[in-house]
C-alpha cells in the first residue's frame, strides 16, 4: 500500500460542473524524472482529467470521474469507510439467507399487490434485527465458549447455585 501511495494522483481543488478535475501528479514517485524527460509528456506539475466527448461520452461512467475514490486503497479512512457499507451488504445478504426470511425467494412472500409485500419484507426486517440483537447478547453473556452444539443450552448463559431460594410471603418486612 505505502508502494501504490507513492503513485497517487492527488486531487486539486473540487469538480467542476462539467465533470473535469485538476490532479498534482507525483514527483517523487520512482521514475518519474524518466517519464518527464519522455517526448510528448506531460511537462508541468498536473493534468487536468476531463470527461470525454462524443460518443463515448453516453456510456455510464464516462471517464470513471463520477465514481472518484476520495481514500487511497487499504487505508485507514478506506477501512472505515467502506467497512460501514459491508455492514449494510451483510445484512442485505442475511435478510436474503434461505436459512430464515427468504425474501430473495419470490415463492416465500407469494402475496397479491406492492403494498402488502412491502409490509412482508418490513416485518422480515424486525425479525431478522431481533435475531440479531438476540445472538449479541447470547454472545455477551455467555459463561463459556458459544458453540454451534450448545447456543440452545440453558446451561452456557447461566449457572444454577443448587436449590432455588423458598421466599415466604408471609414475612413482614422490619419496621
């Protein structure tokens, strides 16, 4: 990663509204004094990236601007950000797993109109986030290593102390 940094086009100031931007090309990246002294190379210290034109141009993505990548590759930001978008991908990929809801299976919510299969994926939305929270804290207060074999067992979440107390409500309490 810190080899591929060195390479980076940086960005100069915002897009413009035809879809154009200014980038400082790297001048201390490896090779660069023998591309420069190349013929017909770029001799200053930018470019200038633009949006094609013409035919080209009524492709989706011309020029790949429009999906700009703000975060060097496998950085941190990167990371942080993208990770947020995996999180919202493995849910997508939960609520579609045939193992519960299934709504990726247009045979398990065979319902009549748009509204009433929104309500269905709605309501498959609550229960796959009670499962959710539900196997957090299974997971937080377990007593000993969760396992496929015993995440059904009372006996991993709670301990039993012998007999269970006999609480007597006749007793007043002092005063």
């Amino acid at each position: 990663m810190k080899r591929r940094e060195l390479f980076r086009l940086k960005s100069k100031g915002r897009m413009s509204a035809d879809g154009t931007r200014r980038y400082m090309i790297p001048t201390d990246a490896p090779g660069y004094e023998l591309w420069k002294a190349k013929p017909l190379a770029h001799q200053g210290d930018s470019v200038l990236m633009k949006l094609p034109s013409g035919k080209d141009a009524a492709t989706a993505n011309a020029g790949g601007l429009k999906h700009e990548q703000y975060y060097p590759y496998g950085s941190e930001q990167w990371r942080t950000t993208y990770g947020m978008r995996n999180g919202v991908e493995s849910v997508n990929r939960n609520l579609k797993r045939s193992q519960y809801e299934d709504i990726a299976n247009p045979d398990k919510r065979a319902v009549r109109g748009n509204t009433f299969t929104y309500l269905v994926v709605a309501l498959a939305s609550v229960v796959e986030n009670m499962r959710q929270m539900l196997s957090f804290y299974k997971r937080k207060l377990a007593i000993k290593s969760v396992t496929a074999k015993n995440r059904e067992l009372p006996g991993t979440f709670w301990q039993s102390a012998g007999p269970a107390l006999i609480i007597d409500e006749d007793l007043q309490p002092p005063g």
